[in-house]
C-alpha cells in the first residue's frame, strides 16, 4: 500500500481503492504497477477497484482499467468498479466503458452482484 492505493481482502474479492482524485497520463503507469503488485500477492475470486477518490479521468485512465480486466478475463476473474463522480460516470458512458466492466455507485452494490 502507499499514496496512490490501498487494498485489502474482503468477502473473497480483492478490494483496491484508488486514493488519487485524477487518473491521468502522469499516474497511470505507477497506479497501473502498483495494482498488479496487488494482484500479484491477493489471488481473488473477484476484483473491486474503487474510484472513490478519483474526480478525472483521462483515456490513460479507461485504458488502466480496460488493461487490468483484460489481464484478470484471462484467468476469469471478474472486475467490477466502483465509482460515484458523475464526471467520471460521464465519461464512462461517452467511452462505454460499462460495456465491457461492471460499474457501481457503492461498494455495496458491488459486493451484491457477486453474490447472485
């Protein structure tokens, strides 16, 4: 863990909360690192990234995301996001971005849709 994220295991899904407040091209590649690090040392059933702090994103940013669900479709680990900005939620839908990973507006909401 450090500045740019945190994570922890919760209800068997791997919980990754981005502590930033812009995903952009400057702190892509160290959020992208540091969360395969992550996954590296957590095996999950499911992964939960958590764009609670995050209030901009840049296509840096989808491609962050579309690179670690890539990389997790391959061993059939779901992804799901969490986020509520609805500058961030904007741009997910310009992007269509919730046509390839699940997005939430609370972790709660996300933690349910693994259960059914």
């Amino acid at each position: 863990m450090n500045d740019r994220i945190q994570y922890f295991q919760e209800s068997g899904a791997l919980l990754i909360e981005i502590l930033l407040e812009k995903l952009d091209l400057f702190e892509t590649p160290y959020v992208l690192s540091d969360v395969e690090n992550a996954l590296k040392r957590n095996p999950s059933s499911a992964v939960i990234v958590d764009l609670k702090s995050v209030i901009t994103i840049d296509s840096s940013g989808i491609g962050f995301l579309i690179a670690v669900r890539n990389s997790l479709l391959k061993q059939n680990i779901p992804l799901l996001v969490v986020c509520a900005s609805d500058t961030v939620l904007q741009i997910f839908h310009l992007t269509k971005v919730q046509q390839l990973i699940p997005v939430f507006l609370s972790k709660e909401e996300a933690f349910a849709s693994l259960v059914k």
